[in-house]
C-alpha cells in the first residue's frame, strides 16, 4: 500500500479538520469532572461536532462503533465506549476525538485527570505525552518511519513503561485509516520502514503502560482494550504532516503552542 502525498488543497483541508478536532478537545475539558458520565462527554461533543462545527463525529458507526468519541479510562488503552459509568476522582480519561470536515479527518485525543491525582496517574500521562512529542519531533522528509517508533520506545523504556504493540497511528485523510501503520516502538524494521515525504499526513498516538505491553479485547462489547495486567495506559494523538523542513501539528490546541 502507498503512501498519498496531499496537495496544497487537500493539506488546506487537514488543517482544517484538524484545528476542528482540537477545538472539541477545549470544549470538553472544563467538562470532565467527578460525577459526569462518559455518555455525557459523548453527548455533549456529538452536538457540538455537529451542530457547532457542522462536522461528522467519525467513529459513530465506524465498523460498528456506537458512539461519537472514545473515552479510555485507567486501565483502559483504548477505544473504551461511552457509557453511564460516572468517572471519579482520580480517574484518568483518554478522550479520542476524530472529525470529518470536507471528506478530511482530523483525529487527536489527550489525558485528562480527574480531580486531585495521584504521582502514579501523573506519570503515565506524563511519560505517554512525552513519548508523542518526542515521536513528533523526529519528523521530517528523509527519514525512515521506523525512526518514530525507536525514539518512543526506548523514552518509554527509561521511564520503565511499556508501548503497546497491537495498535499503532495510521496514515489520514479522505480514510480514517490509511497507509503507513505508525509502530510506537522499535520493531527491528526500521531501516525497511518507508521514507516520509513531504505532504504526508499521519497520526501518532502512543498507548503507554505503567506495567506489561500485553493487551486485550472485550469478548463483551468487542471493542475495550484494557490491559492485561490491569496497570494504567495512558495515550495521546496528534495528526502530523511531513513539511519540507520537518513536521506540522495539524491538531495543535492553543494551551500546547508555547511548545
Ligand atoms: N480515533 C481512534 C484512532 O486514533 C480510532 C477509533 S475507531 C473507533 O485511530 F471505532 F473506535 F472509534
Ligand atoms: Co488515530
Ligand atoms: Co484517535
């Protein structure tokens, strides 16, 4: 499978979708507090992707996906579905927000803490940020994917965390998920990964352990990924274009700008 490489029209389009997506990550924030549902959070970004930002919610219907975002909380790694569950204090919450605008996806999801944390909760969510933006910064037209994946392993490494190995970033634009698979650690391929160009656009989002890399998936509703020894993940994501002299952060919210 290749690699598409935008037009200055169709990366006028991600920026869009992307500044959109980062948009609803502000909105939710002051939402997510002790005592709120995760159907709520769902709710409440659904309408304002929709009726605000006259988007569509991507995940909804998504293979079967039922809801309009996906909210990851504590052991969970990822796509946890919304649900009447309350969150509480000192849970940890990913929320994974993808968008469609003109045809174009921008996907990006951050942590959130829930009232006072604890030294553990910080750090995985500190660890897993640090992994996406150390994965970001190696980016520019020239080198090899697999770079990406060697820089966040071996931070995770140092920090004594683990990187999930089953699910990885993707290649974005008209498909939500498209050529390249982003590994987010170091597979031993990187000298056969492709080449990143200038005018590609991909995700990374970094699914970080406290404990083992293993993971599984819920028999029950076929989508919960939690991990198997039931540590803490945390995860962020951004969606990337490759420019001539390195990288844009399409998804960049206003609070991470000072970067
Ligand atoms: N947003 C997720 C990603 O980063 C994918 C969610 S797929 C869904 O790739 F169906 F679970 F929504
Ligand atoms: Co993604
Ligand atoms: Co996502």
């Amino acid at each position: 499978m290749s690699i598409s490489i935008k037009t200055p029209d169709e990366i006028d389009k991600m920026r869009t979708s992307g500044k959109l997506a980062a948009d609803v990550l502000d909105m939710i924030g002051p939402h997510v507090r002790a005592g709120i549902s995760t159907d709520e959070l769902d709710k409440l970004c659904h309408e304002y992707i929709v009726n605000e930002l006259k988007c569509i919610p991507a995940p909804l219907n998504y293979h079967g996906f039922p809801k309009s975002i996906c909210t990851s909380i504590n052991n969970v790694v990822c796509h946890g579905i919304p649900s009447d569950k309350l969150l509480k204090k000192g849970d940890i919450i990913n929320i994974d927000i993808t968008v469609i605008k003109d045809g174009y996806h921008g996907d990006t999801s951050k942590m959130f803490i829930v009232g006072k944390s604890s030294v553990k909760s910080q750090r995985i969510c500190r660890v897993a940020q640090e992994c996406m933006y150390i994965g970001i910064e190696q980016v520019k037209p020239g080198i090899r994917l697999g770079k990406i994946g060697r820089a966040i392993g071996t931070h995770a490494e140092k920090n004594n965390c683990s990187v999930v190995r089953d699910y990885c970033g993707h290649g974005i634009g008209l498909d939500f998920h498209a050529a390249p698979q982003v590994i987010h650690y170091d597979d031993g391929k990187v000298d056969n990964s492709p080449i990143l160009e200038e005018g590609m656009t991909f995700t990374i989002e970094p699914m970080i352990n406290l404990g083992d890399y293993q993971v599984a998936t819920s028999k029950v509703d076929g989508w919960t990924v939690t991990t198997k020894d039931r540590s803490l993940s945390a995860q962020w994501e951004h969606t990337i274009l490759v420019t001539d002299e390195g990288y844009e952060i399409l998804t960049l919210r206003e609070e991470e700008s000072i970067l």
